[in-house]
C-alpha cells in the first residue's frame, strides 16, 4: 500500500513537474525576459515613449513567460505552418484575440484617428513650404530601403523595414503587417519595437546630427511670427489633403483618412464629444491592445535572430538619414529665404509628434535662449506624419 502511494506521489510530482513553465523553458525565452525589463526600466524609469513601450514590454514579458504560449496564444496542430489562422479554434488564448486587430490591420488606422484629433494643422497651414522639410525627412526611408535590398531582404521585408525612418510606429506597424502576405519572415515585433524605441531616443540621435550639420550661426536665426489660420482653413485642410491624396495615392487613404477625419472632428466645432473620445478613450485603448499585441509577437525562438540584429542597425540608419535629410532641405530652404528660416526645424520633419519638434526648440535655445522654435518645427513635424503615410501608401502600392 505504501508502495503504491510513492508511486502515485511521484508520477503527479513529474506530471507537475512536466507541466510546469520552468520544464518548457527555452534560453531564448529567458532572454526574451531579460530583454523585458530592460525596456519596462526604458519606460517607467526613464520615461521613454512609455505609453507604448511599457504595453509592449509587456506583451512580450507575458509570452514569453515558459509554458505561456500554449495558453495566451494557442496551440497548432502537428504538422501545419505556425500562422494566424492555423490556431486550433479551440485553444485560442487572450492576446490570439487581442492580435486580431493588427492581422487584420485595424489597430493603426484607428490610432490615426486618435493623433489626428490630437493634432493642430495650423504652423502647416500658415507655412505651406514646411511640407518640403517634411517631405525630405522621408529620405532615410528609401535609402533603408535599399540598404535593406543590398543586406537580403526580398522587397516586401525591405520596405517594411525601410518604414521605421519615418519615426511612425502605427505606420510601421500598418506597412509589416500588409507586407507580411509577402515575405515568409515575421519581421512584426522586431520592427515595431526597433521604431517605438528609436521615437523614444529622438534627443539622443537628433541633437548630435543637428549641431553637425547646421552651422551655429544659422542655428541662431529667429523666425517671424507665424499668421493666424482662420477656422475655414482648418476645416478645408484636412478635405481637400485627403481628395488630393486619395486621387494620387488611394492605398495611402486608410491611414491619412482617418488621421484627417480625427483632424476634422477636432476642427469642426460640431462633434466635441467625438473628438474627446477620438483623443482620450477610444486613443488609449487601443494603444494599450496594439502595444500588448506588438509585444506578444516578440517570441524568443523568432525574435532572436540575426534578420533581428540587421534591422535594429537598420532602423537607426533609416532614422538617423530621415533627421539628415530633414536638415539638408532646412539648409537649402534658408539659403533660398536668405536666413528667413532656420534650418534646425527640418530635424522635425520626421512623424515624432511633438517629440521631434521639442528637439528643434532645444537645440535652437541652446544657441540663443530667447529664440522659440517650436511651433514653426510643428510645421514640418505633422507634415512629416502626412508624409510618412504618403511614404507607406506608395510602399504597398508597389505590391
């Protein structure tokens, strides 16, 4: 009878035992942990775009969890390739549930539509030519795209990679998750994350290029006050942007269509309470189900890779070129105004609101601390969202 207990005592101990996290543990899933904390201490520490981030980390400090996987996500069945959709249906987990919005590529667009009611058009109203600053910060992403071409990537990966140099995690995140019916690699999490924490270092990569490449004595010049945009501007902005662009570009419209539908609830003087709930509700919900959905992609086995590794370097080398050419354009703009404009602004014409544009004000008032640059930076700033999701419109419209 004793006998027979212990056996039975030990045959659960081992069932336990094999059930258990730490018996189904991976070295890649521990690294994936540690790689976690590093970025909850980046958010809640540091205060690095933790709105994103923390959701994120998280996601991906859940996933990686040992023995999580089977639960959160789901299982497969023998045999059949690890998709979205081969999920057994009866063994689909919460953050499965929670990805359908970016497999389905839902979640981005409504984010626009939160930053859209968010965002004040009016520098770019009053100065039209800031567009070219943020046209030109564009640039890093079609040189990532090459680069990323040159490194292996067949071109759906290139130009989901080459996305991250428009500093717009959601338009990253829209331009991978359409690529991804191209391209065998699941390239979501590392490209998501390398662009939110780039955003989140905009201070460290910026400043250091600006003071290269703009001389001090332009970094000096002060701006005019800008005119007064009228509210028939602001409410005719964000329609004719949208026909112009639709009729050009129409798979840029998803993005850009909501960001100016966002835009016009804001403007319009008629829809307060949808505009309230566009900035505030609706915005930071779903910013805490993409960012737990990004993070829950990032598994050890598939994010420890070396396609991992190139597309951090790329994504700085994408983001770093944006900054670069952003200021080029800003250079040749003050040449061209006779040092009416000052070309530090262009730095903002990456799609980092108002994070890019706070920079452009710093560096300016490190040289004369009585010249204020930052609302003529929110110029080229939110015309650097329009063109990034220009930028991602005529990436798709490639495929």
């Amino acid at each position: 009878m004793m006998q027979n207990l212990l056996v039975s005592i030990g045959e659960m101990l081992k069932g336990l035992w094999e059930s258990s996290g730490l018996n189904a543990g991976t070295w890649q899933n521990y690294v994936m942990l540690l790689i976690s904390f590093v970025l909850f201490y980046l958010a809640i520490v540091r205060k690095f775009e933790p709105l994103l981030l923390l959701p994120i980390a998280f996601g991906m400090f859940l996933i990686n969890l040992p023995g999580a996987y089977n639960i959160l996500w789901g299982r497969y069945a023998e045999g059949v390739e690890h998709t979205y959709d081969n999920v057994l249906p009866e063994s689909r987990g919460l953050l499965w549930y929670l990805f359908y919005g970016v497999e389905n590529v839902i979640y981005p667009p409504l984010i626009f539509l939160g930053i859209g009611a968010m965002t004040d058009f009016g520098p770019l109203i009053a100065n039209p030519k800031s567009m070219f600053m943020g046209a030109g910060a564009q640039l890093g992403i079609f040189l990532a795209l090459i680069f990323a071409s040159v490194c292996g990537f067949d071109l759906a990966a290139a130009c989901s990679i080459a996305i991250i140099g428009g500093a717009d995690g959601p338009t990253a995140i829209y331009t991978t998750q359409f690529m991804s019916q191209f391209t065998p690699d699941d390239l979501l999490s590392a490209i998501a994350i390398a662009a939110y924490s780039y955003m989140a270092l905009i201070p460290m990569i910026q400043k250091p290029l600006m003071r290269w490449i703009v001389p001090k004595k332009e970094r000096a010049i002060r701006m005019k006050q800008l005119r007064k945009v009228s509210k028939l501007e602001k409410i005719v902005f964000p329609i004719v942007v949208t026909l112009v662009v639709g009729l050009l570009l129409p798979d840029a419209v998803p993005l850009l269509g909501m960001l100016m539908l966002g835009n016009l609830l804001r403007e319009s003087g008629a829809t307060e309470r949808l505009s309230s709930q566009a900035q505030n509700g609706l915005m930071n919900t779903i910013t805490i189900f993409l960012g737990v959905a990004v993070g829950c992609k990032a598994y050890g086995e598939v994010f420890l890779t070396l396609n991992t590794i190139i597309i951090i370097f790329l994504g700085v080398f994408a983001f770093g070129f944006g900054t670069v050419g952003g200021l080029l354009i800003g250079r040749l703009m003050c040449k061209l105004s006779h040092g009416q404009i000052n070309p530090l602004i262009g730095s903002a014409g990456v799609s980092a609101v108002p994070m890019a544009a706070r920079v452009s004000e710093d560096v300016g008032r490190e040289t004369d601390p009585n010249n204020h640059l930052l609302m003529h930076a929110m110029g080229p700033n939110v015309a650097g969202v329009i063109g990034s999701a220009i930028a991602a419109g005529f990436l798709i419209s490639l495929f």
